[in-house]
C-alpha cells in the first residue's frame, strides 16, 4: 500500500526528515512513534498529499505522491493533528459536504455517509452543531471525515490527542474495529494504547528511521525483556513457583495483595502470555486476568529514542 524510498524533506534549509525508507503491506495497522518534532506529522502531510517532498519516492497504492496527488486523495482518509472541522456545520451536514468533496456519488452519499457515522459512534449525533461538541466527539467527525469515502488508507495524526481515558479507550476499540477493512497508519503518543491496536512500529528521531518491527522484534534488538501482569487465586507464592519454571521468565514479583488474589508482575523474554496461563492452569492455579505489561512499549522506546540523543 505504500512503498517510501529516500524521503526528504527541507523546511529552508533545516531537514524535517531525511532519507526515510519503508514498506507498508495492504491490511496493516502501523505505528508511528516518536517525540515532538521528531518528524512524524511531516511525514505523515507528505503521505497525506498536503506537502510535497524535497526528494525520494513516495508510492501510495501504486500512484507517486509527486505526479498523482488526485488519484491518491481519491484512496486514502487523513486525520491531522488538528481535525479539519467547520464548527457552524451539523455532524450529518458536514460529512455529506466531505463525502462530496471526496467524489462520493449521489446514489452512494446516504449510505456512505450512515455508515462512518455509525463506525464512529455518531449516529446520535447527527444533528448536533460541530461547534457545541465536546473534544471526544470532534475527534469522532475527524476520523468519520477520514472514513466517508472508503479509503484503502487511513492516516491518523494524534487520534488521542487530549482525549480523557474513556475517551482513550473508544478510540482504540473505533480503530480496532476498522483493522482489516483498511490500512492504517496510526502516531500516538500515548504509546500503551498504541501497543494494543498495531501489527508494526516505525520509530523515528531527529527525522530519521532509528527502528522498526514488531514489539517483540523491538524488544529483541535492544535485548530487552517482556512483562505480564496477572491476577490469580490462591497463594501468591506457588503461583510465583509455577511461572519461574516457564521457560524465558527470569523474574516474578507481587504488586499487590487482596485477600485470596494476588496482583504479580512477570518479567523474561518474548512473548510469555500463553505459557504462563499454560503454566498455572495445569497447575490448578485461578486466573483471573492477564494483561501485557503497559509500559513494555513505553521502556524500549525510551530507550531507542534516548540512546539515539545521546550518540548523537
């Protein structure tokens, strides 16, 4: 879907991003990770048609960002950092005005339009005047805007940007849902979230690709472990028995204790989820919840980030 070669861009004379190179496949859902001005919302405008490149190739389902910005805005649905809003627009009326705009036919408009508002959440909505929205729900229209035409492509700016944690949480399960119908390339920096909706990372720093992969591939080159939490029933110390003798697990602590449950916190390498439940279901061990580590995600791109100011 898209296929990046030497990217660069010159804001006068300082470079925003310098000679990036990747490949997205159809279907994908990518991260985009990195600090502010790292150069992801530049990289994101070249892809989105709004910026043209200073140099490179940029190919987005075939069709060069350079030559064919039209056909490419026909494919793709982007969500800035700030939502491209009229606030004196209903809900309704507004994603008829971008459907249009985007080439939607007359016969198609209704339907096109009833389908991003129910993805989105908005159906009720309707006829709610954009301006009297909360931030949430302005976020919603951003990414039915986005949605309206059908792209193959989705590019979202800081979907979760200002949001509060449900409203955190909707967006995630919003962008969960549209996994599979759509490629999409998602920057956050609400990395937690980010780790729950995404096949893939690119990392980038000072406007460069510093890394790239899957979160255990990125793990594995910083030669970092994983974590899981869990809660189980019973003894906290025979479960803590039962998951050291799981291969990859090299550390087991309690984060907390309630009555007969006990909160622990595993620690090893690769992706330990389904041998530890193995583990203690064999061993008749109650388990009550499983997650993976919320800051996994957040310590390795610390650390790329970090390691990469300090070389530099």
């Amino acid at each position: 879907m898209i296929k990046v070669e030497g990217l660069t861009k010159y804001y006068g004379e300082r470079a925003a991003i310098r000679d990036l190179s990747f490949n997205i496949e159809r279907g994908e859902v990518i991260g985009f990770l990195g600090l502010n001005g790292a150069g992801k919302s530049t990289t994101l405008k070249v892809l989105g048609c709004v910026l043209l490149p200073t140099s490179g190739s940029v190919l987005i389902d075939g069709f060069d960002v350079s030559r064919d910005p039209h056909e490419i805005r026909k494919r793709i649905g982007f969500l800035p950092d700030t939502p491209p809003l009229y606030d004196e627009m209903t809900v309704e009326g507004y994603l008829e005005f971008v459907a249009q705009l985007r080439g939607v036919t007359r016969a198609e408009l209704a339907a096109r339009v009833a389908d991003a508002m129910q993805k989105t959440a908005l159906t009720d909505r309707k006829d709610d005047v954009i301006g009297s929205l909360s931030h949430g729900y302005r976020q919603r229209v951003g990414v039915a805007q986005a949605l309206v035409h059908n792209p193959r492509l989705l590019i979202l700016d800081e979907p979760t940007s200002g949001l509060d944690p449900v409203q955190i949480v909707e967006m995630r399960e919003l962008i969960q849902k549209l996994k599979g119908e759509h490629t999409v390339l998602v920057s956050s920096h609400i990395l937690g979230e980010i780790s729950q909706i995404c096949d893939r990372y690119l990392v980038i720093q000072q406007g460069e690709i510093i890394a790239r992969g899957t979160e255990a591939e990125l793990s594995k080159l910083l030669g970092s472990g994983g974590n899981v939490e869990l809660e189980v029933q019973g003894p906290a110390q025979r479960a803590i028995d039962v998951i050291m003798n799981v291969p990859g697990v090299t550390e087991v602590t309690v984060s907390k204790l309630d009555g007969d449950n006990a909160a622990l916190r595993v620690v090893g390498v690769g992706e330990l989820r389904p041998a530890v439940i193995k583990a203690l279901v064999v061993a008749e061990i109650g388990v009550l919840r499983v997650d993976k580590g919320a800051a996994r995600l957040e310590n390795i791109f610390l650390k790329l980030t970090h390691g990469k100011e300090a070389a530099s």
